[in-house]
C-alpha cells in the first residue's frame, strides 16, 4: 500500500477523518477534509456540520481579535472589527 502510494498508482484513504488544508480564500475560511473509511455517517455528518459552522461564522469574526467583524474588501478582503482596523484609519487620517 505504501509503495503504492509514494509511486502515485493508488488514490489515499485515511482510516480515520483528517484536515487536509486550512486557507483563508477572499476573505473566506475553507477548510479541506478527507473522510476517513472507518468512520461512521453520522459522525462524518457531525464534522462537517461543525466545519460549515466555523465557515459560515468566519464571515463575521475578526481574524484578529476573535471580535464581531466584517468582511473589508479595502484590507486585503479580510474579516476584521472596528478596533482592529482603527490605528490603520487614524495613520491615513494624519498624513
Ligand atoms: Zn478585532
């Protein structure tokens, strides 16, 4: 099975459920799963209600404080609150 692998020949299957990958794309957290072959429907349903969870509320959590934020197309189209993007406003405002 390894040889398999590290050769490309056989596609990966884990036994239990990983996270592949955890990005932050446009603004919007993405989180990458690959279901594990032994773990039961439900639970793998219950994972990924948790991860649209965390997806959906990252939309509107700064990613700086943990505070209710919101997406900013001017900063870099990221999720930040009022408190974290205000020393940046202020700079801009004394030049
Ligand atoms: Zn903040």
């Amino acid at each position: 099975m390894d040889k398999a692998l590290l050769s490309g020949r056989a596609a990966y299957h884990p036994t239990l459920p990983i996270c592949a990958d955890i990005v932050q794309v446009a603004g919007e957290l993405k989180v990458a799963l690959l279901n594990g072959y032994l773990c039961p429907a439900n639970v793998w349903a219950r994972i990924l209600a948790y991860v649209e969870v965390a997806e959906a509320s990252a939309q509107r959590v700064c990613e700086s404080c943990g505070k209710p934020g919101k997406f900013r197309e001017v900063y870099w189209h990221r999720v930040y609150c009022d408190e974290c993007i205000e020393p940046v406003v202020d700079l801009e405002r004394t030049e």
